[in-house]
C-alpha cells in the first residue's frame, strides 16, 4: 500500500479546488487586463480569489498580491523592501540560519548587492533568542524575516515578539508563512507582521501560484517589470487557473483549519506511539511545544538517512530529508546544522510530514516500516 507523508513537499489538489479551476482551462479564458467581457469574467474570478485569501489572512484584498509561488514571494519581499529602504539609509537585514533557502539565498545575493545580513543562530530546537535578535538590530536594519513555522523540523518560531521588538525599533518584519497557512490562525490585523509569504501546493491548491501580503505603509520597489497587473507589484499575465485554484484552497484551508490540525496530530501521535513501543532508538527533531503538528522529524541515529529513504520508497512510502529544494542532494540540511545537534542525529533525519487522506493507522503503518527497516540496517532495540 502506498503511503504520501511528504505533505510539506507539495500536497494533492483538493477535488473541490480542481472543480473550481477547470473552467478557467476552456471556457473562461480571456486576459484580466482586458476591458471586454471576456476579460471581465476573468478579472472578476481574480479578484474572487484575491477576497478569498483576504479573509484567510483577515487582511483587505488590495494588500494581496499574486506571485508564481512562495519563493517569489519571498523575493520580492527582501529585495523590494531592501531596494526601497536603501533609499532611506538602511541596509541591514536581519534573518535565521534555518530560513528556507528562497529567503537565505535571497539573502545572499543582497549581499553581493552591498548589503550587510545578520544570521541569527538557532538553539537545539530551532527557536532563535530573542536577546540575540535585540543586539542585532541597529538604526540601520531595514528587516527582519524570520519564518513562521519551520519547513523540516516544524519548530514555530515567537513571532508575536519578534514583530513586536520589531515595532518599537521601527523595522519592518516579514515572515515566511508557507508552512503554517491553513495549520495556524494567521491574523495580520492582530499580529505585529508586515509582510507574509504563502503558497497554494502547500494547502491542497495547485503549483505554480503564490502571494504576498503586504502592510500600507510598506516601501517596496517591484521585482517585474512590464505592466500594471497587481497594483504595478508584481507585473505580467496573471496565473488565472492557479490563482483561482489557490483561493479556493485558501478558503477551504481556514474553513477546516480546527478539523486539519486535529488529523495531523492524530497521525503525529500515531507515528510517535508506535516508534515508543517498538524500543527502537530514536530522536524528534524541533521544538518538543511549538511546533506546526503536520512535520514530524525523527532521527534514527545508526541508520544513514538517504539509505533509510530509498527502502521506505521501496516499500511504498513516500518521506523527505527535509526541504524539497534541496532534497535531492546528499548533504545534511542546513536546518539540523544549525541547530547544532550531533552528527548522528542529523545524518539520520527523516522528515515525516502528514495531510490531507492521511490516517493514525497509515502513520503507525509507516512507523512499523521505519523500525524495521532501522533493524534490518544494523540498529538494535534498545
């Protein structure tokens, strides 16, 4: 039996979302820039789903801006609002050394642009320190990214306080939320955030479509160029089916949030029980508290993690080493080296990771495999 817990990869579109977006593959197919009807029609689907990712965010539509996913977002967050503040004295970013890569590799071309960027550490379980981030900001940081929940390990990071030490410097704060959007309530009018970052695969919507919610009084310089679409933010031909798709998604994701958390959990608790009484040797990886309850990183120490992911895909189950950007790779991930865990920890990570479909049963099923595989590998029980 075939088993998908790699849901923080990309996760199946929901056949509801699918729904949505088939007529905007034939029968509705003009440009939106277009005053005919037939551009109407397609202007009036976006800015649906635009009012449907509003309301997941309880922010007003015209602060949502449709990207071609999270990395883009990403990057026109840290570059647009680099550029503009340059102008205004500051270049001093601020991130973490577990960002995922679309915000450190970002990251590192705004260096080679003349930037200076901090990177904070992590502790043990992926949790930057907030004393840590209160030396490194000076007159001169422009902002703060920090991610909300981490992709790997799940760990969530305080970003209450972040954005609120944040304000009282005033400093702008983004936060990657890809990961988090649709398992925790975000409320940009309550939270002290700037900026945020989402995607539709993560949440059952399709690939290919993103957005980035951006504050008022944000600068930013626009990273496109050649149109006015997206209030001159993000120029070109917009993503009709995906973005139709994503605010579909983004609709149902809110309106199951409480049930999805409920499910993922049961499956974490079904995983982790069955690896309990197995006596098997192992260790999770992320905060033991505050974390997003749908990624479960488990270290097998003995066991090397590229050997234990090729006979779990052999046995018909499907898990990562941790971000899919990099998982096809044979390093250790820069997630678990940063927080500084020992090296059999972090050459033996699995990153579990459950949605949509997924059941207790076929989480202890998949447990079951890991410990045997572990014991087939050479590592006793304990």
């Amino acid at each position: 039996m075939a088993i998908y817990l790699d849901h923080a990869a990309t996760t199946p579109v929901h056949p509801e979302v699918r729904e949505a977006m088939l007529p905007y593959l034939d029968q509705y197919f003009g440009n939106p820039s277009s005053i005919h009807r037939y551009g109407r029609e397609i202007r009036q689907a976006v800015d649906r789903a635009r009012d449907q990712l509003a309301r997941g965010l309880n922010a007003d539509p015209s602060q949502i801006i449709f990207t071609s996913g999270g990395t883009e977002a990403d990057n026109l967050a840290l570059i647009g609002v680099a550029l503009a503040q340059k102008e205004r004295g500051r270049d001093h970013i601020i991130t973490s050394a577990a960002e995922h890569h679309a915000v450190l590799d970002t990251c590192h071309y705004l260096e080679r642009m003349g930037f200076r960027v901090t990177y904070l550490p992590v502790d043990a379980t992926g949790q930057i320190q907030l004393d840590v981030l209160r030396e490194a900001v000076s007159d001169r940081t422009a902002l703060i990214s920090i991610m909300y929940g981490n992709n790997e390990v799940g760990t969530l990071q305080p970003i209450r306080a972040i954005g609120e030490l944040a304000r009282e410097r005033g400093i702008l704060f983004h936060t990657d939320a890809v990961q988090a959007f649709g398992m925790e309530q975000l409320d940009v009018k309550e939270l002290p955030v700037d900026l945020v970052t989402v995607s539709s695969h993560k949440i059952n919507g399709p690939k290919g479509a993103g957005a980035l919610y951006i504050g008022r009084e944000v600068p930013l310089f626009p990273q496109m160029h050649g149109g006015q679409q997206e209030r001159r933010r993000r120029a070109g031909t917009e993503n009709v089916p995906g973005i139709v798709g994503f605010g579909k998604a983004a609709e149902l994701a809110v309106a199951n949030r409480k049930e999805h958390r409920e499910q993922t959990m049961a499956c974490r608790h079904a995983f982790l029980e069955e690896l309990e009484a197995s006596g098997i040797r192992y260790t999770v990886n992320g905060h033991p508290e505050h974390f997003l309850p749908h990624i479960l990183n488990v270290s097998f120490p003995g066991v090397e993690t590229e050997v234990m992911l090729m006979n779990m895909d052999l046995e018909g189950i499907a898990c990562a080493s941790g971000s899919a950007c990099t998982s096809g790779t044979l390093e250790v991930s820069h997630v678990l080296k940063a927080m500084q865990l020992p090296e059999d920890v972090t050459r033996s990570a699995i990153r579990f990771s459950f949605g949509l479909g997924n059941t207790g049963e076929q989480a202890a099923e998949a447990a079951r495999t890991a410990v045997q595989i572990a014991r087939r590998l050479g590592q006793k029980g304990i």
